[in-house]
C-alpha cells in the first residue's frame, strides 16, 4: 500500500514502516513568521500580561525564534499543546506542558482549558495561531468566558515545487493524507490558478483521503470531496485509520 501525505518527520516514517505501510513525505507548504506580530507577543510575555499560553504547531516556537528571556518567562506559565508534535517541540526547549487533550483537536484542547479553568486561574491566554487559521478557538474561549488573545505570528504560503511533486506522486497513490487545512486549501489554489483543479479534485475521488482533525477534514469536503478522519489527530491515529 503507498501512502501520499503532505507532512511526516523521521519518527512518523518508522511507525508507517513499523506497520507495513510505504509513505511518501511532499510538503506543499512553508511557513513563514510575522515579525510584527512575533514582536507584540514577545513584548506581551515579556510584561507578564498572560498566565498561560497555548500552541497550535510544532513549528511555532521554532519561527518566533524566542530569545532565552522569552523562554524564561514561557517556563513560569502553563502551557497548553494541541498535541503530541507540538509537545515534542516545547520540551525541546526545556518547556514543561500541561496534559494533552484527548484527541489532539483545537476542539478537544478548548474543551480541556475550560476544564482547567474550574480548578485555578489560568486567564488570560495567549493563543499562538497561524494567520490562516479560522477564529472558533478563540471564540470558544470567549464564549467560555475565559479572557483570551490571539497572535497570529506566522502563515503559510505553497511551495510550488512541494505542489508539483505533490501532484505528480498522487496517481500513484492509494491513500492520501492531509495533515493541515492550509496544505488542502493552498494546493487547491495552486491546482485551480494554473488549469489543473478539476483533473486534481478527479484524480482525489479515486483514492482513499483521509484527514488529520476537523478543519482538515472540513477543507477536504469543501472541495466536494469524500474523506475519512482519523480519530486521534497524530500519526498513530492516521496509522489505526489506514489500517481499519
């Protein structure tokens, strides 16, 4: 069975090979930071404006690039991780993360602050978010009436040659993975501004999709295409999923 997905790092790959399964990595997408917003939320930490903090990425911290003042202070708040990755990613840099939420969701992860917030004060938050992502958590948050802010330090933009190599892996493919929104919507627009979105979106309704969260899968339908998503947000729920 060949898998095509959009995201798979070193340990990822070997639990795909672990249980018989020949994955394909083709990133379609890259990141970038704001550095105006990268700024705001430095200064904010930097004058103690937030008792917890919440990411979204793995990749988050990485692009803000904290200097170790901004460590030290992140290290004194609770911190809040979507998921395992982002997790991974946070101890990397000596930060502590509370308990993850049950199924590594946006949803899932609101469901547990407000938990959180019947046992202590964690307010106010700041929420580490991509530029591209929609506005629930936040709003989830506010409707909680938990105190909340939202800095979008980084967004995504296709990587063209990512996309063509994308484009071209996926007739071979049995099964394909989308680990993120953005990589369904931007290799949409890709296929769509240079001619090739119905012969892309046909080519999708033959093979298996599956989807890494809600908002994925969410993306995935908007295109008006069928998919499965994984009921854990990680690789081994993308795995458990395939295997079914």
């Amino acid at each position: 069975m060949k898998v095509l997905t959009t995201s798979l790092s070193d340990s990822s790959r070997a639990k795909f090979a672990a249980a018989g399964i020949e994955a394909a990595a083709v990133p379609v997408i890259t990141l970038r930071a704001l550095p105006e917003q990268v700024a705001r939320l430095k200064a904010a930490l930097l004058a103690g404006r937030f008792r917890a903090i919440v990411f979204m990425s793995p990749r988050a911290l990485g692009l803000i690039e904290p200097e170790q003042e901004v460590l030290a202070k992140i290290r004194t708040m609770k911190v809040f991780a979507v998921g395992p990755a982002t997790e991974n990613s946070l101890r990397g840099h000596g930060i502590g993360v509370c308990d993850l939420p049950d199924r590594f969701t946006s949803q899932s992860l609101l469901e547990m602050i407000k938990r959180e917030r019947g046992m202590g004060t964690i307010a106010p938050i700041a929420v580490v978010r991509s530029a591209l992502a929609g506005g629930a958590f936040i709003e989830g948050l506010r409707a909680a009436e938990i105190d909340g802010e939202e800095f979008k330090v980084y967004t995504a933009a296709i990587d063209e040659g990512g996309a063509e190599r994308f484009l071209a892996e996926l007739p071979g493919a049995e099964v394909v993975v989308f680990t993120s929104r953005s990589s369904v919507e931007l290799l949409t627009d890709y296929a769509k501004m240079n001619g090739r979105l119905e012969e892309t979106v046909e080519l999708l309704r033959g093979k298996r999709l599956i989807a890494m969260g809600p908002e994925t899968l969410g993306g995935i339908r908007r295109m008006g295409i069928g998919a499965e998503e994984a009921d854990v947000s990680a690789i081994e729920g993308i795995v458990q999923k395939i295997m079914e």
